[in-house]
C-alpha cells in the first residue's frame, strides 16, 4: 500500500536530505503539514537512526489560538518522547523595523528562531513541511510579481542553511488522508482566511482553479515548477563546483572573478550576484532587486571596469578583473555570514573554467 508522506521521508533519507543517524530539527506549527511531518519522522526514525527533536515558533500574533498552538505541539512532542524546543518573536514588531511586509516578517523572524533552536539542539538540518500545493503556490505567487528562472522554482528541496524540506512530492490531500488514517489531530490557523496576505489570496486562486478545471491544471503547474526546479539544481551544482571557488569573502568586501563570471549562462551569473552580495543584504530582504542584478550584468558583459551602487546601498566595483562587493559608504555589513578571513585572490583566477 502506497504511504506518500513515508515514502517521501524514505526518499530522503535515500538522497541524504535526512541522513542516517543525523540529528533533525522539525520545525512543526500544530497545522496539518507539519504534524504528517512530526508523526511521519517519528515512525521512520527507529530504522533511519535519526536524533529527532521538536521546534516551535510563536510569531506573538493570534492571541490565546497562538498559545494553544504553542501547548498542542508540546503536548504532541512530550507523547513522542521527542525534546521540545520553542521561540517567542514580535513578528509585527519585525516586519515594521525592517520595513517587511506582515508575511516576510514573520518568515524572517521564523526562520532565525529554527536557526537558533537548531544551534541549541545541535541539529544539523532543519526539517520544514512544505509540500507539493506549496510549490504551486508560490510559483503562482512568484509569477503574479512579475518574477522570472530560478525564483519561479518554488521552495528548495535544500538551503545552504541546513533547511530542508523532504515532503515537496506530497499533495496536502495525501497529507490530510495520512492524518485521518492514524487519527492525528491538527490545528487550524484563523489567519489562513485573512485575504489581505498575498498567499492566502493565491491559496483562494489555486482552490478555484481546482475546482473549475480539475486537479490536471494544477498537476500542469506543478510539472512546469518540477521543470525549473530541475534547472535551479543544476545551475547550482554548476555555481558550486565552477564559481563559488572563485568568490573570496574577508571582513569588508567580497571578491569574484569578472571574466570568469562571464562565461558562464545569464542564470548562474544572477546566482553569483546573490552570493556576493547577500553578506551586505537588509535582514528578510534579497541583497538586489531583479532590475539591479540586470543592470551590474549587462555592465559585466560590457567588459570595462564601473562602480554601480545598488538602491538597497551595496557598491559593486570592477577593476580589471576583480569584481569587488562591499556595503557602501555609510552603511554597514548586515548579514550573520561570518568573514571566511582576509580577502586574497587565489590562483584560480589564473585557471580556465570551462562551462
């Protein structure tokens, strides 16, 4: 008999997503998602060895429901045997200093909080809920902004923080249905209905589109999110093994390669923007806007050297053949990217780099 969310974390631990014998950190809401997740991880982790604990997070919105939440989820992690580890934010508060809207705050404060209870629980990935409704989702959302490549894949099967997500092939009704099967209660979130969040309004697209072109339109959706996610892994494998050698991060600035970075495809080079700039990027914020990273591409492909400043005040500089990224005058490095040491420029940068 086919159990798609254990077949699922099967797969992941097959991939090493979730590897043998590691220690996981389940990020677990008291929502449907994440609650096949907990009792999904929790009947294969006998077998997978996996060092399971539990974490939550109140975003400090919601009142008493949030409280409930907060004390289901516990209750649910003490009946496992799981450690239970949990975070209070001001979500709200957040989003306002940052100038975040209410979502990306709360995402923001989200996922320092896991980061944090991971590094008190000694967990080495964190497991979210994400699944396959949540790929259409926010490819629908994504497009709806005029998004374009890789931010048009989805949510990624794996982060460079450790954030993993091992049930992106499983429908919220197999989700629903292996809940219903072992009698596992979940909690309902108000805020769900609230269509002044951008993903709730979507979530209400893609329940219509369900209902007035079946189910295929979605899976229609889903094959072309399943197509660029495919694509995303493999400009990233290309990034890693081609460029990233090439970029070197110290205290003040970052430095890449230039010439090398024009050679490879206009996706991989938006990749290497993202990754110098990110250690100067706002918190909850992308280092560059889409027209930015098209502005210091098309001045990179011109081949001469050029100072850009990107609005969220990052200063791109070429020199030859160095490309250095630093905060500008008047701002400050702002992201928890540790310096990796002194900026040197290796003899890579004398090494040809096929594509």
């Amino acid at each position: 008999m086919m159990e798609p969310v254990l077949d699922a974390l099967a797969a992941a631990l097959e991939a090493g997503l979730l590897p043998r014998g590691g220690s996981i950190l389940l990020a677990v809401s008291g929502g449907a998602d994440s609650m096949a997740l907990l009792n999904g991880a929790a009947d294969r982790a006998p077998q997978a060895g996996w060092r399971l604990a539990v974490a939550h997070v109140h975003h400090g919105w919601r009142g008493r429901e949030a409280e409930r939440d907060l004390d289901f989820v516990a209750g649910h992690a003490r009946r496992l045997g799981l450690p239970f580890f949990w975070r209070r934010r001001d979500s709200r508060g957040e989003a306002r200093n940052l100038r975040l809207s209410p979502e990306a705050g709360a995402r923001h404060a989200r996922y320092e909080a896991l980061r944090d209870m991971a590094r008190e629980s000694g967990a080495s990935r964190i497991a979210t809920a994400h699944q396959s409704d949540d790929r259409v989702e926010s490819h629908l959302l994504a497009r709806e902004r005029g998004a374009e490549g890789a931010s048009l894949a989805g949510p990624q099967r794996m982060r460079s923080d450790g954030v993993v997500r091992p049930l992106l092939e499983v429908t919220r009704a197999q989700i629903l249905s292996f809940l219903q099967t072992r009698g596992v209660a979940f909690r309902r979130d108000a805020s769900n209905g609230d269509l002044r969040l951008a993903r709730n309004r979507i979530r209400r697209v893609l329940v219509r589109m369900t209902r007035e072109e079946g189910r295929e339109a979605v899976e229609a959706v889903l094959e072309e999110v399943r197509r660029l996610d495919a694509e995303r892994d493999r400009d990233e494998r290309d990034f890693r093994a081609k460029v990233l050698p090439s970029i070197h991060e110290g205290p003040d600035a970052v430095l890449a390669d230039a010439e090398l970075l024009c050679r490879f495809s206009r996706q991989i080079q938006r990749r290497a923007i993202d990754r110098v700039a990110s250690p100067f990027a706002a918190p909850g914020r992308m280092p560059v806007s889409g027209r930015e990273a098209e502005q210091i591409l098309q001045r990179l492909a011109g081949g001469g050297d050029f100072r850009f400043e990107a609005g969220r005040r990052i200063r791109f500089e070429r020199r030859g053949r160095v490309l250095r990224v630093a905060a500008a005058p008047g701002a400050s490095r702002r992201s928890n990217i540790s310096p990796a040491g002194s900026v040197i420029l290796r003899s890579v940068f004398e090494k040809e780099c096929p594509v």
